[in-house]
C-alpha cells in the first residue's frame, strides 16, 4: 500500500522559509517523479515544481528563485525548500509521487504567509 505522509507546514511571516517533506512508502521515488503541488482557497490546484526519474527539474514561474525541491532517495522523501515566502504563497501543499501509469497523492499539508 502506498503512502505519502506530508509536513512542515505551518505559520510564518512574509520573508521567512519553511521546509516541506514527503515521505513515501509503498514507492520507490527514485524510480517515479515528485511533485509538489498547492491549492488556495477558491482556486485550482496548480502545480508547484517538480522532479522527474531522471532528475529534470520544473518550476512554476511564480517560485523560481525561492523554491527548491529535492529527493533524499536514502530516506525515500521528497522536499520542498521554501524561502522568501509571500502572502500568497498560502495555500494547502500536496506532494504526488508516480509515473504515467499510476500516481498517488498526500494528504496536504497548510502553509499559512500571514503577518
């Protein structure tokens, strides 16, 4: 059974930076993509930045520059380093792990830029 357990969520003022893990089991990350996605109230799910099999690295223009994922294949868990953090950087985070023929989902983890 495949399962992703987020955290590192929380609260933090405008500029500070959190650290958002994924640890996985059932799966193997090294051999699938990681991606971190979010969702903000009133707004579709969009995808945060991602990290394929083979190490390619996509991030949405809106956090190139702060964000930075990363896989410690070790520990089989995916991260998502945030830094400068912005109001509208809140949002509930979702890591997916898998490949084209299936793909599992975390349970969310909030990250709340407020003042």
């Amino acid at each position: 059974q495949v399962q992703l357990v987020e955290s590192g969520g929380g609260l933090v003022q405008p500029g500070g930076s959190l650290r958002l893990s994924c640890a996985a089991s059932g799966i193997i990350i090294s051999i699938n993509a990681v991606g971190w996605y979010r969702q903000a109230p009133g707004k579709q799910r969009e995808l945060v930045a991602a990290i394929t099999r083979g190490g390619s690295i996509h991030y949405a223009d809106s956090v190139k520059g702060r964000f930075t994922i990363s896989r410690d294949n070790a520990k089989n868990t995916g991260y998502l380093q945030m830094n400068t953090l912005k109001p509208e950087d809140t949002a509930v985070y979702y890591c997916k792990v898998g490949n084209p023929l299936n793909d599992y989902w975390g349970q969310g983890t909030q990250v709340t830029v407020s003042s």
